[in-house]
C-alpha cells in the first residue's frame, strides 16, 4: 500500500513537471513568435523586405489552439497566424523570414518560393506530379489567403470531407486520407472580417450541414482604423450570431467566449470544444475576445492615429504575453529570473535565424552580381568602352542590398551600351532570364504527369448501329458510369441531388448511389465552390455546380483567388482539382442565357476552361480533367439537352484533349473559330454559303484555357487566307482574346488577305424571348452578311 502511495506521489510530480516545462516552452515559444514580429517590422522598414503584417498581439490564442490540431486536422486561416505554424512545427522562424524577404529559392520558403507576403503558411500535399501525399499522419496547413475571409469558404470543403469519410462506405478504404472522419477543420479570421458575406454564408453552410469546423475569431476591436461598433451588429460577432446556436434537436453551431490573455482559461475551453467537434461534427465558433495589437495593423501606418491614449495604455498592460509571464509567476511555475533568461536567449535565437535567413536569400544574389560585371567587363575591352561600361558596373557593384531586378537591368544596359548581337553577356542574360522564370513564373498548371496536358486523347467509338439519346440521357448515363467506377468522385449544387438537376443530368442517381456522394445544397454560390475546393484539397474528386453560367460570378472570387492560383502560389505543394459544372449560352433573357466568358478567361488562368458544343464532347472533357489533378470549369451547352446524339461505347474512356481545336467542317474559302452553341448557329449559315459557292472551314476551339497549343487555326488560315472569330460574349471579350491568340500569338495577320472579323453579342445583355435572342447575339443572317462582304474585298 506504501509502495503504491509513492509511486502515486512520484508520477504527480514527474505529471507536474511535466506540465511546468509545457508552460515554459509554450511561453518560450510565445516570445519567438513576437520577437520575430518586432525584427520583422524593422527589417521592412530598413528596406530589406518589402511589405510585413504580423500576429504580435495573438501568440497566446493561437498556442493554446495548436495544442489541440492533430495530425490529419487542417488548417485554413490568414496572415496573422504565425504562431500557429511555429507552434505546430509546420513552419520555421527561419522559413518566416525567408517568406519576408521574398526569398523565391523553395528550400528556403517552401510555403510559396517567396511568391506571398509574409506568414502565408502552406504545407505540403501533393507531389510533383500532383499525386496526394498521406494526410492522416501530417499537421495540414492550406496556403494562406490575403482577401479579406477569403480563407472561409474552403473550410466548408475540409470540414465536409470528414463528415463525408465517416458517413459514406465507399470512403472508409482511403485510410490514407481520413482517420474515420475524425479530422478537424481550423479556420481563424479577424474579427472585422467577419463583417463580410464569405463568413456568414461559411457559418451557415456549416450550421446547416453539420460538419467539424472549427472557427477562431481574432477580435483586436478594429478594422484597421474602424471600429467594431462599425462592423458588427451588436459590436460582438459571437452576440449577433446567438440564433445560430444548436439547442437539443436543431442543427446550428456552439459559440464559445475566451480571452486573449487567459491562457489556462483557453486551453481547457478548446480542449474541450474541439474533442465535442471531433466525435460530434457539430461546427463551433471560439470568440477570442480582449486581443491586442502591439505594433498595430501592418508596416504602412501607425496605430497610434486612430486608437486614444487609453486604449493604447490597456492594450500594454492586456498584452497576452505580459499576462501569461504574470500568471507563470503568480502561480509559482517559474520565477521572474527564469523567464527573463528565457526572453534574452530568445532575442539571440531570433537574431541568428533572421541573419541566417538573409544570407541564404542574399548568397545567389551576390554570385549573379559577379557573373554580370565579370561579363560586362569582358565586353568593355571588345568594344573599347572600360570607362563607360565601369560606371555602369559600379553601380551595381557598390549597391549593398542589389536584387535580381538590379542585376538583369545592369546586365540589358551594359549589352546595350556594348552593341554586340553575339558576347558572353547576352549568353548570361538569356540564362538569367531561363533562370528567373522558372523562380517567378513557373508552377500556374501542373508540371508533372498530373498535367491535363498529358492524359493521352482516347476518341469516342461507336457501334455500327450507335444508340441516340438526348444530351441530357448522354450525361446521364455517363455520370452513372463515373459513379459506379470511381468513389472518390462526388457532386452536389442546387437541385443536384434530389431531382437530379434542373436538366435531369442526374436524374435517378442520389437513389443509386447515395445522399453522400450525390446531395444538394442551399442557394449559395460561393461556398458551394468553397466545399469543392476543401473537398478537392483532401484527395476527393468533387464535381460543384452553379446552376447557370451567370451565377457564376457569386462563386467566382474562390475560383480566381484560391483554386486558380493554388498550384502557383505554392510551387506545385498544393491543388484542388475540383471540377465545375454549369450550363449557359443560348436561352432565355438576361439571366439564364450568359456567354461571359472573356470575365471567365482573364480571371481563371490557372484553370481549364472548357466550352463543349455537346453532351458526348462534355463527357469527354470530364474524362480527361477525372485523369488529371487540376481544376476546370466545364460549361454546357443550355439550349442541348434535348438535341439528339450518338452515344459512344467508350463513354467513360474517351477523352477530349486541352488545347487542341478540332476542324468539324473543312472548306477553303474562309476560316470560322468559335466554340458551344454558336457553332450550330454557323453551321446553318455555311450550309446556305456553300450553295453560293464560299467555302467555309468551321473550327471548334474546344478549350477557351488553354487556345489551340498547337496551332491548328493558324494552319487553316494559311489555306484560307481569311478568318472571323464569332462568339456570344460582349465585343472585346472572348472573340477579342481569340483574335488576340491567333492574330497576335500565332502570326496569323501574316496570311491575311483581308481584314480579320469578329461576330460577337451585343454590348448589353440578352432581352428575353426568342427574338431577344436573334437580335442580342450572333444570328444566320449577320453571320451570312459578314461573310459575304469579306468574299467581296
């Protein structure tokens, strides 16, 4: 009995200590973090970074937060979380301050290769060929986003993910992707940014559907200068959103208050909250009230302007580093004399990693500076120009912080100044520029063998007595064909699920396969295209719809800021190759009838923007994007569904390949490009002209992203000698960026023999009806008339 009593004793004591030295490093690590906060304000405002925004003010929050992410969780938040990935291990001190000073070397920011702003955090997900890492035995962190709650609609993707691995038996075999659903979802935004529309719309998404996110709310009291009684009703996000809280048999969310500076008091509320996350999926927001903000909002102005003396004197004393020193002390973990070894070693940890930083950002600058003057000198004596080109050279050689920007503009002077075609400086200046595009401009698709690029073109058979079915029955029968072959595959939208969509794509198939692969959402565009991301970015194979085309634009900011610049903006470590559904061109009025597609183009690089001109070719598209790991948008045709078409035997083998044109009628008089509905549109007017002996050669872009990689429209210009580009888009947008590719890109005004055209839509939007349509967009008549008189020139 004695023997049980000491050891009873002596495993309190070693759990005492234990709990004493986590205290220690969880301080230890708070005082990094804000050290590395204050030398990243003077390095910016030295000029050795560019721009810095930090999480001073937020240390203690966020590691009480980490303590409780577990491997297999994932992360989504913004540029104030610093601690967060210090304190899971994700991100170094040393990575903080390559990212800081735009260090594009990957070794050194593998977060992003020096292409975001500092604290943007990303770990690793995909290989180089875009195949999916195991993500249930690493801490997962999503790249960073600098839009205000622009990190919000994802989190809905992330978190669903887990519901839909617990919920769904064709899951639970990818135990490299999900431990039974137990991951947790961690996404933290500002306080005022919870004033925008991405954060209700997250919350209620995630109320409704019942899936484990986790949402911290930084609540500093400001947006920037403007104050929260300004952005919230109420003044407190966690007040306005008491209609949302689950009571017993409703869905909703659990709402939790914390203080910044209370660091026990944080660690037992989030230990608990996210345990009941985890085993329940019931979402919650964690209100962290009462932060500060030490050097105010960023390095481009001064807090001091717009808070009052008083604000800025109990912001000193509520700092939650302060406070957590005075709580170690009250409690008599540590004394004061411990600690403030602990503060000094930090400074010099610190210190030492920010200069490690430097001189690793700085070394392969200081090799190029050599190169370029070693070659400009070498000219100089060519050409019998020392002194000239020496006070160039001198420049560059006397400038102690010179960037890559220095070097290449050195290096073009002295070349100009020398006037030779052919010398070792133009052979250096070409290789700088190989050099630097691959550091600055690389990684916008995938480069590796998960490009979409590369899936192998597999063309559509057919039996000799083919069925005909509707477009619609086509995709019909196609996506039960997908279904029943990939499990990884899942779809949702409005009406999706239920009904089948409004065009019966999926007539029958939640019956067949499911409310977990196949289900529909609420009417919000924009988190709808937020779960398909997160649910793409954990190893799924998500198939979004927005209803129409013209709703697009609810769900475009995630498009154009998350997914289409995922894979740039962390040199290859992440994707989210979510496909998107939609349907428009041809049809009814203003809002079901949209060709926007020039707003599509210009704000979607770094996706694949696919415009069938039928059902059979949009199965094809689907294909081919299923084989890949990359994003795409596929748009259908509206006015096709009920058009008759041959079913291919090979449906869920064929594959439409990016980027290549295909000629649907040869001629020789004339070259028509266009893409979707207005195809049949040209059809019908070439069949009128061939009788009038003008040959038309109609060609199908097939892919608006990427145009006709290798060059077909330029091969059939060379045989006619004339081209028009037609499309339903305002003038200036999708015809003028086909003209652009193939006039400009391609030479084609080399082979002209008269002017070039373009056949667009009106400049304002369709007026509803059938005539609305003839007189708003491309008609037989027009596209005849046109034709005709570039015949006669």
């Amino acid at each position: 009995m004695e023997s049980t009593t000491n050891d009873s004793i002596q495993l309190q004591e070693l759990s005492f200590e234990n709990f004493k030295q986590e205290v220690l490093q969880d301080y230890r690590m708070a005082c990094i973090s804000r050290e590395a906060s204050l030398l990243g304000r003077k390095e910016v405002l030295t000029g050795k970074a560019k721009f810095g925004i930090f999480g001073d003010g937020k240390e203690i929050p966020q590691i009480a937060m980490a303590k409780f992410f577990r491997k297999g969780d994932f992360y989504s938040g913004y540029y104030r979380d610093q601690t967060f990935a210090f304190a899971t291990g994700v991100a170094t001190i040393k990575e903080f301050f390559a990212q800081l000073y735009a260090d594009p070397d990957i070794a050194n920011d593998p977060h992003s290769a020096g292409r975001q702003m500092n604290s943007h955090f990303a770990s690793e997900f995909v290989d180089k060929d875009g195949n999916v890492l195991d993500l249930v035995n690493r801490k997962n962190l999503t790249s960073g986003m600098a839009p205000t709650a622009a990190q919000m609609p994802r989190s809905v993707g992330l978190a669903l993910a887990s519901k839909l691995f617990r919920q769904s038996e064709v899951l639970q075999e990818y135990t490299d992707l999900s431990q039974n659903g137990s991951e947790v979802c961690f996404a933290t935004i500002g306080d005022a940014s919870t004033s925008e529309g991405h954060f209700w719309e997250t919350i209620n998404a995630a109320a409704v559907q019942q899936i484990p996110l986790a949402v911290f709310v930084w609540d500093d009291g400001y947006g920037i200068s403007v104050p929260k009684k300004y952005q919230t009703t109420k003044g407190s996000v966690s007040e306005a959103l008491k209609g949302f809280q689950k009571k017993e048999g409703t869905n909703g969310i659990e709402i939790y208050k914390v203080k910044a500076w209370d660091y026990a008091g944080m660690c037992e509320v989030f230990e608990a909250g996210i345990e009941k996350i985890r085993q329940t999926h019931t979402p919650a927001l964690f209100h962290v009230e009462e932060v500060t903000q030490p050097q105010g909002h960023s390095t481009s102005g001064s807090h001091e302007r717009y808070k009052t003396t008083e604000r800025l004197q109990w912001e000193r004393e509520w700092d939650c580093n302060k406070k957590m020193k005075e709580w170690i002390i009250e409690n008599n973990l540590w004394d004061e004399n411990d600690l403030n070894e602990v503060e000094r070693e930090v400074k010099n940890f610190v210190r030492s990693e920010k200069n490690a930083a430097w001189a690793e950002y700085e070394q392969p600058i200081k090799v190029q500076v050599q190169e370029v003057i070693a070659a400009l000198r070498d000219v100089a004596t060519i050409v019998n120009k020392a002194d000239e080109m020496e006070e160039v050279v001198q420049v560059l050689a006397t400038n102690r912080e010179p960037s890559r920007r220095d070097i290449m503009s050195t290096l073009f002077k002295g070349i100009t100044m020398s006037g030779l075609k052919q010398s070792a400086a133009n052979t250096l200046y070409t290789r700088l520029q190989s050099v630097n595009k691959a550091l600055y401009n690389s990684h916008l698709y995938n480069e590796g063998a998960g490009s979409a690029m590369l899936v192998t073109e597999v063309k559509a058979e057919y039996s000799e007595e083919p069925v005909v079915l509707n477009g619609y029955e086509v995709l019909n029968r196609y996506f039960d064909y997908l279904f029943e072959q990939n499990p990884k595959v899942v779809a949702f939208g409005e009406d999706l699920g239920f009904i089948g969509d409004v065009n019966q794509g999926f007539a029958g198939l939640q019956l067949k396969y499911g409310e977990n692969r196949i289900f529909d959402t609420g009417i919000r565009e924009l988190t709808i295209m937020g779960q398909g991301i997160g649910l793409a970015m954990r190893g799924l194979k998500p198939i979004a719809e927005i209803q129409y085309l013209d709703y697009l634009v609810y769900g475009l900011q995630p498009l154009t800021d998350d997914v289409a610049t995922l894979q740039f903006r962390t040199a290859g470590r992440q994707s989210a190759p979510l496909i998107i559904r939609s349907r428009g061109h041809r049809l009814e009025g203003i809002w079901h009838s949209g060709s926007p597609m020039g707003m599509i183009v210009n704000s979607l690089r770094g996706m694949y923007v696919c415009v069938p001109r039928n059902m059979v070719q949009a199965a094809g598209m689907y294909n081919t994007l299923l084989a890949s790991n990359e994003p795409g948008l596929v748009i259908e045709c509206l006015n096709g569904y009920r058009l008759k078409e041959k079913l291919p035997v090979n449906l869920l083998d064929f594959t439409v390949p990016m980027g290549v044109p295909e000629v649907i009628r040869e001629g020789t008089d004339i070259t028509i490009v266009s893409y979707g509905s207005t195809l049949r549109i040209i059809a019908e007017a070439a069949q009128t002209l061939e009788a009038m002996n003008i040959s038309c050669e109609i060609i199908d872009v097939q892919t608006l992203l990427p145009f006709d990689v290798n060059h077909v429209i330029l091969e059939s210009l060379k045989k006619t000698n004339r081209i028009v580009f037609i499309d339903e888009d305002v003038p200036g947008g999708a015809a003028g960026y086909m003209f652009n590719k193939v006039m400009e890109e391609q030479g084609g005004y080399r082979y002209l023999d008269v002017a070039p055209r373009t056949i667009t839509g009106k400049a304002h939007r369709p007026s509803y009806g059938s005539d609305g349509d003839y007189f708003s967009k491309p008609n037989v008549e027009e596209i005849m008339t046109v034709l005709q008189e570039m015949m006669a020139e």
